[in-house]
C-alpha cells in the first residue's frame, strides 16, 4: 500500500464530510489555490457539503483556480450531459469562484490535439493543481485514463471501454447516447498534483479498491498507478471497503 494514507468511514454521508473538509482546510490556507475537480456520481456529496459550508461558514472560492479531470469529445460545453453542465449545477453555480478561473477540457474543439496540450499548458502556467479529487471506475479507471494507461501519460484523446460506457450510460437516454471518447488528463498530470483525494463507495467499487491497494503497480489498473505519489489520501466507506484484507483494514485510520 506504499505510504498512501486509508480512511475507512461509514457511507457515503461521512466520506462526502471527511472530503468536503480535506478541500476547505487547503482553501483556507491557501485562498488562491489550483483546484483538481472531478465529476461522476462519487464526488456529489462533496460538492453539496462545500456548497453548504460556503453558504453558512463564509467558505470562499473566489481567488481559487479550478481544473476538471475530463470532458466527453463531441459534447459542446452547454449539453446537457457536458461535464461543464454538471460542474455547473453540482458545484459553481452555486459558490463564488470566478468563472473565468473554472478550466474544463473543451470537448467540441476543432483540433483536439491543440486543445489537449493548451489544457496540459495551462496547468502548467496556474502553478499546478494544489488538491485533486479523483473517484475510481469500477475497472480502476481514474479521469477516463482506462486500463493500459502509462505513468507518463499527459492529457491526450482517449477511448472509452465498453464498461465504462455501460457504467455511464446511467446518466444519458440510452447507451447509443454516451460518447465513445473524452479527453482526460493523463495519469503524470494527475500524479502532478501536489495532493491527492480519491473516494470510493459502494460495493460495486470493493475489486477497484483492493487492486489499487493491495495490488502491485501497474498501468492495467491505473489508480494502482497512484502508490507512486506521496501524498495520497483514499476514503472508502464500508462496502467498498469489503474486500480488503485484514491487513491493510488494521493500517488504515477510522474517522
Ligand atoms: C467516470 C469519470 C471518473 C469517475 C468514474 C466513476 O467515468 N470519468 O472521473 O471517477 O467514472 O464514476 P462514479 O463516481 O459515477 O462511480
């Protein structure tokens, strides 16, 4: 497990907390901070408890920078499946960060190549992503970095596995609906990230933790790729947790 850290909690409620005040301690110290987003059903209850504490604590975005994993190819920025559509309903909409500051990946861009390295430049540029949140695919996919991935992967155009596609039809008409590409930040732009935050919950999710975990380092599961960084925080709730050895539950810290 190398020296990522394990929180096991609860359920999802509790890992949505512990997450939500991982990010606001890094935005209070560091107002202006590089911001690493993530979409997918995971990181919701995140995104609604900083909505809260914005709302109520005076939590402030406004000098933060914020850059998304990925974002589906072919989708223009108002789609509604778009990833800028959901950050925008889960998460800007609703604080005060600048959205001139807000960097998704332009999935309709006329030269996807172009797009993928101004994307990598720009991080480049903001300093680097202070925190990122990461959730997990069920076959250990992080961002859309599918299995295959390099450790030295940077944002590129990738195709997206049958699963993934099956696993993300949920949130469009039908199966035929869901883009067969997207551009993601490659594995090296994540493991770029000064510190990192990967939820897991649900049992779906139990096999994707154990391999990353307990399994060796390899790109055919990418977030095992993730042992490689110092700063690594995962927060599994119970059932995504059921797989793990004695072991590595006896290393891992209760909330
Ligand atoms: C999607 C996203 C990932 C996300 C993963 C899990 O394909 N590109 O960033 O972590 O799948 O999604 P969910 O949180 O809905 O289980």
């Amino acid at each position: 497990m190398s020296n990522v850290k394990l929180l096991l909690v609860e359920g999802y409620q509790e890992m949505s907390k512990v997450a939500a005040q991982l990010f606001a301690q890094e935005v209070k110290r560091k107002p202006d901070l590089v911001l690493g987003l993530a979409t997918g059903g995971t990181p919701v209850g995140m995104y609604e408890e900083l909505i809260r504490m914005h709302r109520t604590e005076g939590l402030s975005f406004s000098q933060a920078t914020s850059f998304n994993l990925d974002e589906y190819v072919g989708l223009e920025a108002q789609h509604p499946q778009s990833y800028r559509t959901y950050m925008q309903e889960h998460l800007f909409g609703q604080i005060d960060m600048a959205a001139e500051r807000t960097n998704i990946p332009r999935g309709d861009a006329q030269d996807l190549e172009q797009e993928c390295s101004r994307y990598e430049q720009a991080i480049a540029e903001a300093g680097g992503i202070d925190i990122q949140v990461l959730g997990i695919g069920t076959n250990g996919h992080i961002g859309f970095n599918e299995p295959g991935s390099s450790a030295s992967s940077k944002t590129r155009v990738v195709q997206l596995t049958p699963s993934t596609i099956e696993a993300n039809a949920r949130f469009f008409e039908s199966v035929e609906e869901v883009p067969t590409q997207a551009v993601s930040m490659g594995i090296a732009t994540i493991l770029g990230a000064k510190k990192i935050v990967l939820l897991a919950s649900g049992e779906a999710k139990a096999q994707a933790v154990r391999d990353m975990l307990e399994g060796e380092m390899t790109p055919d599961v990418p977030a095992s790729l993730l042992q490689m960084h110092d700063d690594v925080t995962v927060i599994v709730d119970a059932p995504a947790a059921s797989l793990l050895s004695a072991v590595t539950i006896g290393r891992a810290k209760t909330e």
